[in-house]
C-alpha cells in the first residue's frame, strides 16, 4: 500500500513537473504559432491581440487576475476557472480542444504581448482613493474590498482584468460599453448593467439598473440599492435603456489627473 | 410451463421440450399477439412504420419527429386552450456538463437520448426513470469542434444507433443498451467525429461526419443497421476525376471540410435523402482554396439505395464566414409543388423544387451586409468587401449565423416556417494557417462586434410561399433553441435563460412558461402515452417533460 502511495506520489511529481515549465519560453517561432492558436482559441473572448474587451479579461497585463506564473496559466487553459465564464480546454462552444504544445505556444504568445508596467504609477493612488470615496463620487456605486456601494459593478479586482486605457474609456464614456454583471454557467453572453425604468400596477416608478433579465422576470436594484423582483407582465411600463446609469464624467467633472490617481488606486487595490 | 418444470428440465429430471414449440409460440404471438394487445410491439421499428409515422403521433421515431423534418406533432390535447395549466411531469437528470442538444426519441412508451461525451440512455417516458445506461469508452485525445455534444439516436428494428466523438458508429440493443456492434467509420485523430443524430432509412443508418474544422474531407455514410456494413459513402468533397473537383484550388481538395453534421430527410416518394453539408476548410480564409468549392455548403439530394449524387444546390459560394448549410431541410407539399426549404445559417430562407434542386426563391429573414444581388439563378451573391481580411471587419450575420444547427419546424395548419434567428455581427480577421493533421484549421478568428450590440435572439415565422416575415417574438437575448409545433395551435420553444415556452401558433404570443434553470441547446418533441400528450426538452444538463395537469 505504501509502495503504491509512493509511486502515485511520483507520478504526481511527475504530471506536476511536465507542466510546470514552458519549453517555448521566449521562442519566437513558438510565440507566432501561439499568435494563430490564440486567434482560433481565445479571442473570440479576449480579443484580437488579446487586449480583451469581446467578452474575458485584457491578458497584455503583466498583472493577472487568476495566474501568477506560466505553470499557473497553463493549469487554468487547461481546466478553466470555475466561477467564470472562461471555460476547460475543449469545452467551450467553439474552439477546439488544444494540445499541451499550443497551450504552451499561446503563453509563449500572450507572454510576447504583455506591456510591462510603468516603473511608476502615473497617478498618486493616495488620492485617487480620496477621490473615490470623496469628491469623485465613485463609491456611492462601486465598491472596493468591501467598501462603497452595490448599484455598479464591484471593482475589486478590475485592475486585473481591464487596461489603464479601458478604464479610463469606461469613466469618460460609461455606455460604450456597458459592465457585465452575472455569468450563469450555460448562458451565452453574460447579463449586462443596462438602465431600467418600470412602473409597477399601483403606478410607483422604479429605475435602477438590471442584475438579471429573461422573457418574463427582470430583477432590478434602484439606485437606492433596493432589489426589485418584478414580473413583466405585472407592471404598467417597462424601459430598458444602453445608456449607462453612471454619469458621463468628462474633464469638467474629473480631470484628467484626478482620472489618473482614481486609476492608480485601482490597480493597487487589485494587488491585494 | 412452470418454472418448477423449467429447473426440473436443465437439471436433467424431465426430457427437454421439443425446440420446435417455442419459435412457432413466439412466431404465433407476433402474427398475432400485436393484433391482440392492438398496440406496436416493443421494440419493432420497421421502416414502414417511420414512412408512415404520422399514423401514430404518440411516437417520435426520428430526430425532426418524421422524414420530411417538419418537427411536428399530430398531438392536440395540449392546445391553445388549455396550454396555460400545463405543468413539469418529470425530470431526468443526465449528469453530463455542457450543451445538451439531443432530441430524445419516444418510442412506445420508452425515451431515448444522449448526452454529452457519448451517453446513451432509455427512461420510462411516463416517469422519466432509467431502463438502461450506457456510456461510450471515450480516448482522451479526442477533439471535437464544438462541444462534446451528441444530438441525438436513430431507432429501427429492436436498435438504437449513435455516433460518437471518436468517429466510431454503435448499434445498441433498444432493451438493454448492449453494443450489438461497434464499427470505426473515421480516423478520430485526424479531427473527424460523430455529433449528428442519425437518419434510418430502410434498412440502412445515415450519418454525416463532423471536423469542418480540422480539414477533414467530409462524407456522409450508410449502414447496414444488422450488420454495420457500410452500404455506400458519397465525399462530399470530389476526388480527381469526379465532377466538381475542379472547384477546388491544387490539393485544397484532400482538406477541403463540407462535413455534414446535422440531420438530414428523406422522400419515400422518389427514395431520395436530402443531407445537407458545412462550411469549406479552412472555414474563415479563402486563399488557397480558390473557385466554388463543392459541394460545401449546399443541399444534396442523394438515391438512398446508392448514395449516387441527384442533385445539388449550394447556398454560400467558395464561403469565408463559416456559414455551414448544415440546417434541417423541410420537406413541404403545396399546390402539388414537392418543395424543400431551408432557413439558412446565412441569413437567407431558401426553397427549391426538391425534384431537380432548382431555386425558386430566397429571401432574408435576419440581419445581413454580406450580399446585395442575386446571380441569373436567384442565388445571393457575395459581396467582394465580406471577405474577411487580416485587420478584421464586421459582417452579418455573423459565424454563429442567423440560424444554426438547432432545428426549425413547419406547421401545415398554419402554413408557416417558424424558425430561431439571431441578428449579430462579428468581425472577421483572417490568419494564415497551415494545415497540420489532428489541428484546428479554420484560417482565421471571429468575435462578437461591440459596434453592433445588442444582439437580438428571435423566433420567426416565415411564410415559404413569399418568405415574408408574418410574425416574431423577441428574446431577451439570442437563443439555441429549436422549435416544435403541434395540432394543438402551438409552437414550443426555449430561451438562453432557461425557459420554456408556449406560444400560440397563429400570434406567437406566449401562452405559458416554465423556469427549467439551464439554457436550451436542443429541440423539443411531443409523444403520447395512455392517451396523455407530454412535450419534453433538453436544458442545462437534464431532461424535462411537460404535460396538463391530470
């Protein structure tokens, strides 16, 4: 029995050694074959060049969310990351499953685009977080570790997955592109934070924004964070709008400095 | 005889019973044991019953429920009237993760279905209980494109048969899941496998191969349903000398892709199979592969005792935006004209003369940039600019198409084609790729385009005469789901969300939902059992069966 626990153990060992490094690392050919796996495989999620924004994190950051190394990333290529929407090799819609050689080659790929960080922050994360929580009225919506508000999304661990570029883009024009909220685990495309106006059978309007939506149900938390579980054909009215319940903040509510230290107290809050 | 008797006789203390008295007991009953009971023996599914299978609306004996792909039912005790009260009968847990896109087969009081990764199984239709699992030895290096999803069985005689995600075809006992025999039509490491339910016809089991995306060059196979012997294959990709091989560029021929992964139907009246066929390979790069690239995305009008070629039609040209054809053909009689239509992945609803494949018309029924002209024959066109190029551009629909696999369904009584639809557009970046054997050959990436959110999910009903848009309900956003209607005035369906719904056939208004907390990726069925109309559905990873409240 012993004999049998130490031969597992090492074969264990062995399975562990056999992924934990990339044998591309730096290969420049490796990193090209991985440009065209990771076209096929992952940017249909993750975008041409892997800049995201289609539907799963911006992966040029040196900075992940879910990896710390390329054994790591390979593990979550390979078995997904539960509680996401990034799915096991082989079993999302419509890539195809790949070998251990292409999940190598796209790291070795993904490795060849990642922008390294400024030596410096741009911004003064000190007071970006003043900002936050103060003037800049970010927390009365969002919420970071806890703290803030529950009518956006919580931006946590957003530095993870979104670039500088992206979050400033999300402050200055917040219906570009609308944040996800909930993924459920057979459903296409995640829910997203569109703007709803209803007005219930005794007349009483509500507006918030959407946490879930079908046919027949939408549940709704107002922008005094009171959730709302309506059913479509009980209401008078019922609006649904793409522009973004968040304020449009241009330079004349929040300068560019003032976005830039809101950005650098984000990324160091990610850190955590 | 008693069991006590039977012991006595192996134990050696009575003679044995001369062997000829069973088989002329067991010929007698089947003369006329079935006049008897005056139901189908269990089990017996001869091709007479499934030509003729509108005769017993109880049963749903084939994927689209009949040959002509109509997914309707004869069942009108659910109707409009009544629809309202309807509620869940049973559930049937697969414990299969993924899309589940089988569409379960009911078969005198019996259901059978598949699952992801291979599984087979037999349930009492009338409370959803296990007679028999099986599940097929899968290797750990298969590489199906899209899933590792099954659609569904074919049943004749006391078979049912499969394909599986290893490109094996199995015949398993209708009774007791046994593997009567296993046979290996493809190579799986080369990127070919089976999703596709099979069709039986005859004595033979048809079935197209799926790997448009490894480059394989597709077939579509018959079998002898006895033996497994292979009664003929037709590559719907031509070899040197056949016609049509001049369609292909060099030897883009030998990777050229037209799989064939989704059921097709059969006339008995001119013993013809209509199987329709994907996208060219590499799906999203045309260089390469220059000319039409046949038979790709067309319609194959095929002899079923042969497998020789009647007629083709293709819809997408020498196509770059993975627009496979691959969309149940309907076969529908109107004012003596033998019609077959399809709503195609490419944003057009065609139907042609199904005795000579000619075109009589096609019209769009979703969003679409990618054509504005037709050729001499009523063909759509290709604009030049729809080519993906390397940056990427947007063209709708997009790759997942306006439609896909998920099969439609034709309602005589109202004389329309209801059909899911979605509008999204994708931008289209091509990649040179070389093809290497057992890897991903599609040439190319698509995405959603941000530019064109939202994405729009309905459910249409079309009129084949003017391919006129009569009616739609929008979804909350796109869905997988196909569509049933029935006699009962109504046409079923499900959403992403995990609903699904009644409607009422002449208004598509819902008439009735249910939360089955999964998104559908299969088509419903109707079946019957003592008198009782059930409706059932694939969501999430179970089963779901639906009937009034008695």
């Amino acid at each position: 029995m012993r004999l049998l626990a130490a031969v597992c153990s090492l074969a264990v060992a062995f399975i562990g050694e056999a992924h934990s490094q990339n044998p591309y690392a730096g290969n420049v050919k490796a990193a090209k074959a991985g440009e065209y796996e990771f076209r096929i495989n992952c940017a249909l999620c993750h975008g041409l060049g892997a800049h995201g924004g289609g539907r799963g994190p911006d992966l040029t950051r040196a900075q992940k969310k879910h990896t710390h190394n390329d054994a790591e990333m390979f593990q979550v290529i390979s078995n997904g990351i539960p509680g996401t929407a990034m799915p096991a090799n082989g079993t999302n819609g419509q890539g195809v499953g790949m070998t251990d050689e292409e999940i190598w080659q796209i790291i070795t790929y993904i490795r060849s685009q990642e922008v390294k960080a400024a030596a410096k922050p741009l911004g003064d994360p000190r007071r970006g977080k003043t900002l936050f929580y103060g003037d800049a009225n970010c927390s009365l919506c969002h919420m970071i570790n806890g703290r803030g508000g529950r009518v956006g999304p919580d931006l946590s661990a957003v530095s993870g997955s979104r670039t500088r570029e992206a979050l400033i883009d999300s402050v200055r024009n917040p219906s570009r592109r609308l944040a996800w909220g909930l993924t459920e685990s057979t459903k296409e495309f995640p829910q997203e934070y569109e703007t709803v106006t209803a007005v219930t059978a005794e007349g009483k309007e509500i507006k918030g924004v959407t946490l879930n939506e079908d046919s027949f149900t939408v549940q709704v938390m107002d922008t005094n964070e009171n959730l709302h579980l309506l059913e479509k054909d009980k209401l008078r009215s019922f609006q649904k709008s793409r522009e973004s319940a968040m304020p449009k903040y241009g330079t004349d509510l929040l300068s560019d400095k003032d976005l830039e230290d809101i950005v650098a107290f984000l990324a160091g809050a990610g850190a955590k | 005889m008693t069991r006590e008797q039977f012991y006595r006789q192996v134990r050696g203390e009575l003679p044995r019973t001369s062997p000829r008295k069973a088989p002329s007991f067991v010929l007698f009953f089947f003369l006329f044991g079935c006049v008897l009971l005056a139901r189908p023996c269990f089990g017996q599914v001869t091709f007479d019953r499934l030509v003729n299978s509108a005769k017993e609306p109880q049963n749903w004996m084939t994927y689209s429920g009949d040959y002509s792909g109509k997914r309707w039912s004869g069942l009108d005790q659910i109707n409009a009237g009544n629809a309202h009260s309807m509620v869940a009968k049973w559930v049937y847990q697969t414990g299969a993760t993924g899309k589940l896109e089988t569409t379960p087969l009911v078969v005198d009081g019996i259901m059978y279905a598949t699952a992801q990764d291979d599984r087979a199984f037999a349930l009492d239709a009338r409370s959803g209980r296990p007679i028999w699992m099986y599940q097929h030895q899968l290797p750990g290096d298969i590489r199906p494109c899209c899933g590792r999803v099954n659609r569904g069985l074919a049943i004749l005689g006391d078979k049912v048969f499969m394909g599986t995600l290893d490109a094996h075809v199995i015949a398993l006992d209708a009774k007791t899941g046994n593997v009567i025999w296993d046979l290996i039509a493809a190579d799986y490491r080369t990127g070919h496998s089976f999703t596709v339910a099979p069709l039986a016809v005859k004595n033979l089991i048809v079935i197209g191969v799926s790997g448009g995306e490894y480059g394989v060059r597709g077939f579509i196979d018959a079998y002898d349903a006895d033996t497994g012997a292979r009664k003929w294959r037709f590559y719907t990709v031509p070899g040197p000398g056949e016609p049509g091989h001049e369609t292909w560029e060099g030897d883009s021929w030998k990777v050229g892709g037209a799989p064939a992964w989704n059921t097709g139907t059969y006339d008995p009246a001119s013993n013809q199979i209509f199987w329709p066929t994907g996208n060219p390979s590499p799906s999203n790069r045309g260089a390469g592969r220059a000319g039409d690239n046949l038979y790709s995305n067309s319609l194959l009008a095929l002899d079923a005792d042969t497998g020789k070629l009647k007629w083709y039609f293709q819809f997408t040209k020498h196509d770059e935006h993975d627009w496979d054809a691959t969309q149940v053909p309907v076969l529908i009689d109107a004012d003596e004209k033998h019609l077959v239509a399809q709503a195609n992945r490419n944003g057009f609803f065609y139907v042609l003369d199904r005795t000579n494949g000619k075109l009589i018309s096609a019209t769009a029924y979703g969003k679409q940039t990618w054509s504005d002209s037709k050729d001499g024959d009523g063909r759509p066109v290709a604009k030049k600019e729809a080519s993906p190029t390397l940056e990427g551009h947007t063209v709708c629909p997009g790759a997942l198409g306006t439609t896909n696999y998920l099969p439609p369904t034709y309602d005589s009584q109202t004389g329309l084609f209801y059909v899911t639809s979605r509008d999204q557009c994708d931008i289209f970046s091509t990649a040179p790729q070389p093809y290497e054997a057992g890897h991903a050959f599609y040439g190319s990436a698509y995405f959603p385009s941000e530019e064109a959110k939202p994405y729009l999910g309905f459910l249409k009903a079309i009129d084949p005469a003017t391919g006129e848009i009569k009616m739609k309900f929008q979804h909350t956003s796109p869905t997988w789901s196909g569509v049933l209607s029935t006699a009962g005035g109504l046409v079923f369906s499900g959403d992403a969300e995990g609903n699904f719904i009644a409607f009422d056939a002449k208004s598509l208004k819902p008439l009735w939902h249910f939360q089955m907390g999964g998104a559908v990726y299969a088509g419903p069925m109707a079946y019957a059992i003592d008198g009782k109309e059930y409706v059932a559905i694939a969501a999430g990873s179970a089963i779901y069966t639906f009937g009034l409240p008695y």
